[in-house]
C-alpha cells in the first residue's frame, strides 16, 4: 500500500510539475517574458502570395515587439502537419514537438481535439486581446464546423463562399442564384465552370455547399454521418455531378489544381465564373493586378457556406509561451484591420467594431473594401459547415466515382 501511495504521489508531482511548465496566459507578463528568444513554426497553407506576405508582416512585427521569431512552414494540406502531431505522440515525443502553431479548422481540429493533441483548453479566451472578439454576432467562433471550440483554437478569420464573373464578358442578369441555376447556367455556357479536385479545400467546400441546397433535410448535415443512410442522403450531390461533369472546363477530365489557378484562368478568359472562401477576394486580386477591375462578386440569395479559421496550438509545442504571442497579435485591432485590407489580404474581421476604441475603429473605416466587395447585407445567410465526418466521406465516395483528373 505504501508503495501504491508513493507511486501515485509521484505521479501526481510529475503531471502537477508538466503543467507548471506550460505557460499560464492569465499571466501574461509571465507569458512575454518567456516567449522573447523562442521561434515559432507556423505550420500554414503556403498557396497565396498575398497571404504569405502578411504572415511575413506578421513575423517581423512579432519579432520587433517581443523578440519571437516567425517561421512560416508552408503547407498544401493542414492534415499534413496533424499528421506530424500524431507521429510524435505515438513515438512519446510529449515535448519539443516540431509544430508550435498551425492555422487550422474543421475536421482537422476535430481530430486533433478527438485525439488529445491540443494546448489546454480555454486559452483562446483568456488572451489579453479576446476582449475584442465578436462572439455576440459570429457564432463560428466558439462552434467549429458543429463542434464546440472551448477554448482550443483562436479565431483571426471569417469565411464564406462568394462567386466572382468578369462582367465585361458575362451579363450579371444570366448569373446563376442556386445550385439547379448553376446547372442550368453550364448547360448554356459548356467548359466556362469547374472545381478544384476534392480533396483540395474550396473544391471540397464545393461538394459541401451543394449537398447543403440539395439535401432533403440539412439538420443530418450537423450531426456525425449514419452509415446506413449516407448514400441515400448524398445521391442528389452525385446525380448533380454526375450532370455537371461533362458541362465543365476540359469536360470533367481535369480540374483547376486550386482556387489561385482558377483565379488565372478567370483572368485569362478561360472559364467565366470562380469561387472561393474570402468576399473580399476579388478586390484584393483587381488592388494586386491578378484580375481585371471589371470582375465583380455575387453569391446565392437563399445562402452559401460559412465559416471562421483559427490557429491551434500542439500539446507538445516546444514554444507554447511565443505561440499564444502569436495568436494574441493576429486578433490584435491593427493586425486584423491590416488584414481585412483589400491590397494586402481582404479577409475579414473576426472582432466587434463596438468593442474598439475610435482609434482602432478608424482603422477599419478607413479601409476601402474595393469595388468587388458585397457589402454585408448584400452576401445573404450563412449555411452551417457540415460536421467534420462528412467531409472524409464525401472525398472518399467522390474519389471512388470519378477517380483522379489531374
């Protein structure tokens, strides 16, 4: 007995003393003071010039203001850097890890929360800047792709599906309103329309946002998936691309690699309608010369996709103190307000503009959102993200039908 009771004692010391070596973010002197001299590898998608270059801005800020460097490991896939994760669990690397923060939402964080790999929860919430945070309005924020967040994952972004035309070439009368539109519009205009290959995200968000107008009842979209009613409730997608494919860009036998080649292809002329996850888009591409001014946005009266993104940290980050430095400057009013700039990012706020001060309030009323900007009221409801094992499944039983087209 006296054995048990010093072996749990000393496990008990053991787990007490793990904890006291994470910072506290309720302490955030504690916080600064650790965080100067550590780097931070920001495992983030690398596929956008413009996006790589504010988290360069972000880098240099970080390390001028509190002395942390920036490394930006530059990913195509986020599940690639998860998978880094769950290999060094596996192998007992519970410290020093190779991944100190990663910008991540949806199934990704569902799996990382699942499997225990996330920094303790509820640091999000108590950074010194979440005071900003609109939860009252953005209800993503705290819910991510259906799952409660608690705390695991910092907001610095909103997203929602909006489609982009050139209207010197397409007459915005005949734009498509729906998913049956869209059909109807390829028909008349064959090869001018295509996707990403799943499972690149905005062409997976595609399949999402279709089987969202097309389900019979969107509430099993928000629940995990029933195997024994997954075919009957994704048959309309796959009869709906089973139509589209031969009416797309090459016939369905190849597919733009991801949303920047679809955007050259707009720009070049060779398909007349794109989409992608950010409604400032367009005006930031027209602001840095990568489409023409005349291209303008719209979306779907009746709703598109919507979301938030937010940075994670790894529960075995070797620069834990520097991360929440990181995520606490990205949902800072100045770095946010330099995002949601056109010419340098366009993607929206995810802060309340009732909670700033009139300085920072300026900075976002300054900004000129662009001339392909939907003002708020104009880019319709928010259709909920499915929950996260949906997604898995629709890329696999997609794969399974239509094989690889590039």
């Amino acid at each position: 007995m006296k054995t048990l009771l010093l072996t749990a004692i000393s496990l008990a010391s053991m787990t007490l003393t793990a904890l006291a070596a994470d910072p506290n973010p309720k302490d955030w002197d504690a916080v600064l003071a650790e965080a100067k001299g550590e780097t931070v590898y920001w495992n983030a998608w690398g596929g956008s010039e413009n996006i790589n270059a504010y988290i360069e801005w972000a880098g240099e800020e970080l390390k001028q203001r509190y002395g942390v460097a920036l490394v930006h490991v530059k990913l195509d896939d986020t599940a690639n850097a998860v998978a880094k994760v769950v290999a060094e669990k596996a192998a007992g690397k519970d410290e020093g890890g190779s991944v100190d923060l990663i910008w991540i939402n949806g199934e990704n964080f569902a799996s990382m929360k699942e499997q225990g790999l996330l920094f303790s929860p509820g640091w999000a919430e108590v950074l010194p800047d979440w005071q900003y945070v609109d939860i009252e309005n953005k209800p993503t924020i705290r819910t991510d792709f259906t799952i409660p967040v608690e705390g695991l994952e910092s907001p610095w972004g909103m997203a929602k599906l909006v489609f982009f035309y050139d209207q010197a070439r397409t007459d915005p009368d005949t734009l498509p309103t729906n998913a049956r539109s869209l059909l109807d519009w390829s028909k008349a205009n064959p090869g001018r329309f295509s996707y990403p290959q799943p499972p690149d995200f905005i062409g997976s968000s595609f399949l999402k946002q279709i089987l969202s107008e097309l389900v019979e009842d969107r509430s099993v979209l928000l629940a995990p998936v029933i195997d024994a009613t997954f075919d009957k409730t994704v048959a309309p997608l796959f009869a709906y691309l089973d139509e589209l494919h031969p009416l797309m860009w090459r016939s369905g036998r190849a597919y733009p690699q991801n949303y920047p080649a679809m955007k050259q292809m707009l720009a070049d002329g060779e398909m007349d309608i794109i989409f992608a996850f950010n409604p400032s888009e367009a005006s930031s591409a027209i602001a840095n010369g990568e489409l023409p001014d005349t291209v303008r946005s719209f979306t779907f009266p009746e709703g598109t996709l919507s979301n938030t993104h937010f940075v994670a940290i790894p529960y075995n980050a070797a620069s834990k103190a520097g991360a929440l430095v990181a995520a606490n400057f990205l949902i800072s009013p100045e770095a946010q307000a330099r995002k949601q700039d056109p010419k340098v990012w366009g993607d929206p706020t995810v802060l309340a503009m009732d909670k700033l001060d009139a300085a920072d309030r300026a900075r976002f009323e300054a900004l000129d959102l662009g001339v392909a900007t939907l003002r708020p009221n104009e880019l319709g409801p928010a259709i909920d993200e499915p929950h996260p094992t949906w997604l898995e499944r629709l890329e696999g039983e997609w794969k399974r039908r239509y094989g690889v087209g590039n």
